[in-house]
C-alpha cells in the first residue's frame, strides 16, 4: 500500500479518537474498532507501561499482566526511545487523577 494512504488513513483514525469527549464514548468506539482481544492486548500494554515507570520488574509485570517479557520489553524500549506516547499519557493521567 502507498504510506499516503496509510498516513491519510491513520491521521483519520487519530482524529476520530481526538473528537470523543468521555470514557464512555471511547468505550463505545474501541469496542466498535476492536475485538476484545485486541483491547484487552491494548490495556495489558498500558497497565505495563505504567508499571514500568513505577520502576517494577519485568516478572512482576508478566505475573500481573500476562504480557510475555519479550511485549514488556517492547513497552519499555517504547517508554525509553519513541517520542514519548506512554509518557505523555501516564503523566496527563497522572495530573488530572491526582487533583481529584
């Protein structure tokens, strides 16, 4: 496939997620998007990047999560070396939980 198509299909994706407003409107388009599978795989990797940056070590991650040390290892090189996703989105959640 032409990369333009992909970049013009993903900046779609990315901004239909940008115009959901709620938990719950993203709950209804990700269960539409995803299976349960996928979102489960999602949420894992999430729970793992948070725990990373919680300092814990892989095999207490891989007990909690089910994620295999190799996906563990995926999110923290992420966490370390990408432009920052996991880390800005732990941090805004970080901020917007802690004022409550």
């Amino acid at each position: 496939m032409n990369n333009r198509i992909d970049d013009e299909r993903l900046e779609f994706l990315y901004r239909g997620i940008l115009t959901l407003d709620t938990v719950e409107d993203c709950r209804r388009f990700f269960e539409d998007l995803c299976t349960p599978s996928e979102l489960l795989e999602m949420s894992r990797r999430m729970q793992a990047a948070k725990m990373l940056k919680n300092n814990m070590v892989y095999t207490e991650i891989a007990a909690e999560t089910g994620l295999s040390t190799a996906t563990i290892s995926r999110v923290n090189r992420c966490l370390k070396y990408n432009d920052g996703g996991y880390v800005k989105v732990l941090d805004d959640l970080d901020r917007v939980y802690r004022k409550k």
